[in-house]
C-alpha cells in the first residue's frame, strides 16, 4: 500500500474498538525480560515494526523468545544470557531501539553495532552517548554530528550522576539499564518528569530503585526475574480515535483498557482545556500501570494555548493535537516542540506543510506552530515523510474535511498501529 484515499466520513464514529499494546511498554518488557532470570510472558503485544524491530535484535543476542497469537514468551538467563550478535542489529526506524540497546549493551563484554532505515541515521544521538561515556561506556556514533550507526565495545560501568538538560524517557532508561549492570550508584534527573514505565515496570521485575521528585536512584549490579506484564492499549494510538470522534459530528467511541499513565496522557488535559469532554472510567492497575475505558463524544473546541510541561506529557501526539486545534474555533499555539524537529520527520515543518495544504491558517514557529480555525479541510494529497504519526493524523483530517485526501506512503502507519484504516473504516460504516 504505497498511497491510500480517505474520503470524509459521511456519519459519525461509533463502536468499542481496541487499541494495539502500548509500544513504549512492549519495547521495555522485552528488554527488561531479555536480562532477567526466567520466563517473561507478555500479554497483547502487537507486534508494530517498531517493536518487532526490538524483538529481533533481542533474538539476535541469543534470547529465545516464542510468539503465540498477541502472547510472547521470553526465556530470559540473566545478564550472562546475552550472547554477542553475529552481525549489525538493525533497529529499523526505532529510535527507542537503538537509544535503549546502547544502554544494555554499553555493559556487556562483547561488541556490538547497531543500525537503522535512513530516517534513524538522521537522528542525533549525542544526549544518551555523552552520559553513557561517563560511566565509562565506548559507544562511538560512525555517522556525522553523533548519528547512527553506533559500534559498541562493551566493557565494565561505574555509576554516575546524571542531571539531563532535557527530559527524555529514552536517555532515562538507557542509563538506568546501564546503571544495572554498572558498579555504584547511577541516578538520572530531568528538569520536567518525563514518562515513566521503565520505573514501574523495574519494579515489576524486581529491581531495588527509588524515585524522589524528579530523580530516580538504583545500586548496580542487580539481577532482574521474569514476570508477567499486561500491555494495556496503547494511548498514543488511542489518540488518533480520541480526537477523530470529537471533531467528526455525531460521534461516540468507547475504547477499552486504554493505558491511561498520567506521565503519557497530556494531550486529555489539553483537549479539557479546548473546551472537549472525555469520560475516563478507571480499570484495575495492571503491573503498576494505570488503565481504564475512555468514552468520547463529539464536541466543539475552541483555541488554546499548550506548552511547557503539559506539551511534554503530549509530545507523541503533537501531529493530532494539531489537527484537533486547525478544527478549533480560533487561535492555538503549540509551542515548546523544537525536538520534534529530529523526530521520524521534522514534524514542526511536517505539519506545517500537511495543514497548509488543506487549507488551514497555520504559522510555523522555531518550537511549534500557531493555527487559526475553524478549518474545512480540502482535498489534497499528503506526504506523509515515512512517518507513521503523520500519515494517521492526515486520514483523521480527511474524515472531517469536505473532499478525500490521499496520502501518500501510508503504510507506515503499521509501525505503530497495524489495522488503522481498517478500523477507521469500521468505525464510520453505515
């Protein structure tokens, strides 16, 4: 499927659908089960290119993993179960891939190279190498300005303390992953909470670590065990449904076990702030992540103004609260984005270009974007830059304009959310 045409849904979204499981999550229970002691299961996995990329590289270090229907088995055997790969593990467009494999691997006696598509190669790596160089880590980027391919050359790690200029979940975890294995203590702070399931899913595994205000401590060496781990759906996919039924008149969505961790749920209070109302009826905790049932129905927002820490607990779904905000009465500046700028695409420019093209009033700013609606979007083809986000919040935008949109390289959705269209269609069926 090179391009797809998404035609304006002719009634509203309605139905219960469920979601793939979390990607952040899956990515870390099949790392933290691949260097603990006995057997991981993993419950609801999807199986998204981004994750399937981290289930291969961990097969390729030697972890038998076995695969039936949405359940993984991971035999893990420790650390020393790790073996050396026998050639480049490729981690695809994954930048979770290759920034929590550096961490893992940084400390193992065995050397190692990680790879990925052109767009990984484009991704700076220079916030997860320099602390790692201070643990005593030799992990050199081969590619220009501290870009992908990395060559690692394992060897013993000392702890440190890091205090991050910008808070990242992915820097965070590849330092706590290092730190397990490393001598001492590593503890990690950052200037805003950023998400937080590797905490809790160490915990989980039975790591000994403690978190104060923004900074999370452990003492290394430790040895995990194996566990069980129920993914819950996915909220960066749920989001795409979220706002499709609040701007497409007459819709109602019920989404079930939606992973509702108030660390990766910004975009909700941003959406309550632009005037929409979503009812989120708690399910029970399942391995210390919060989940529930979200109901949506449609509303009429208006502007807002969204920055700052609230845009950091939303900042995977910038490109929806984009299209949410061109379909908003007024003006909405997002702001505080710059990062996302070396993201699958530069999805500042990205948007800015989607949105122009169908017709709405948009100002592209060095960290973020102002929008002024309401917009009636228009027919259109999109580019959707390989990226997987992008091209769902074009098909979102073409549900509620008054012409198809076509988007071009839309099967990149599946890196995330494998069925997208076939559940957008299913939801807005007569």
């Amino acid at each position: 499927m090179s391009a797809i045409t998404i035609t304006p849904a002719a009634r509203g979204l309605h139905g219960a659908f469920a979601v793939p499981g979390d990607k952040s999550i899956a990515h870390r229970a099949l790392l933290l089960g691949a260097i603990a002691r006995g057997a991981t299961v993993v419950e609801g996995f999807a199986g998204g290119a981004d994750n399937r990329a981290t289930l291969d590289a961990c097969t390729a270090l030697g972890v038998a993993i076995t695969t039936t229907g949405a359940t993984l088995r991971i035999d893990g055997r420790g650390w020393d179960g790790l073996r050396a790969p026998g050639a480049t593990l490729d981690c695809r467009n994954s930048g979770t891939t290759i920034r929590l494999l550096a961490g893992l691997l940084a400390g193992r006696p065995f050397a190692s190279r990680l790879d990925g598509d052109a767009s990984l190669r484009r991704r700076p790596m220079r916030r997860v190498l320099a602390p790692l160089a201070r643990m005593g880590a030799a992990v050199v980027a081969e590619g220009a300005d501290d870009r992908p391919p990395l060559r690692i050359a394992g060897r013993p790690l000392g702890g440190a303390a890091h205090d991050l200029p910008v808070a990242s979940a992915q820097v965070k975890s590849a330092l706590l992953l290092a730190g397990l294995q490393a001598s001492g203590v590593t503890s990690v702070t950052e200037p805003a909470p950023s998400r937080d399931h590797t905490e809790r899913m160490l915990a989980a595994f039975g790591a000994r670590l403690t978190r104060a205000s923004r900074t999370v401590s452990l003492v290394g060496p430790q040895e995990l065990r194996g566990t069980t781990v129920m993914l819950p759906g996915d909220f960066s996919s749920a989001a795409f449904l979220i706002v499709a039924a609040l701007v497409v008149p007459g819709s109602e969505l019920r989404l079930p076990s939606i992973g509702v961790n108030p660390t990766r749920t910004g975009l909700l209070d941003a959406l309550a702030m632009m005037g929409a109302n979503v009812d989120v009826e708690l399910e029970p905790d399942a391995g210390g992540e919060p989940r529930a049932t979200v109901v949506v129905r449609s509303a009429r927002l208006h502007g807002a103004s969204i920055g700052g820490e609230l845009l950091l607990r939303a900042i995977d779904e910038f490109p929806i609260l984009c299209v949410a905000a061109a379909c908003a009465e007024g003006r909405t500046e997002v702001r505080d984005a710059a990062e996302l700028r070396v993201k699958e695409s530069d999805r500042v420019a990205v948007m800015a270009e989607m949105l122009g093209r169908l017709g709405a009033r948009v100002e592209e700013l060095p960290d973020g974007l102002v929008i002024d609606g309401p917009t009636r979007f228009g027919s259109a083809t999109v580019d959707s830059h390989g990226d997987h986000r992008i091209a769902m919040a074009a098909a979102v935008a073409a549900l509620v304009g008054s012409a198809p949109v076509t988007i071009t390289d839309a099967e990149c959705a599946d890196v995330s959310f494998p069925g997208f269209y076939d559940l957008l269609r299913r939801a807005t069926a007569p």
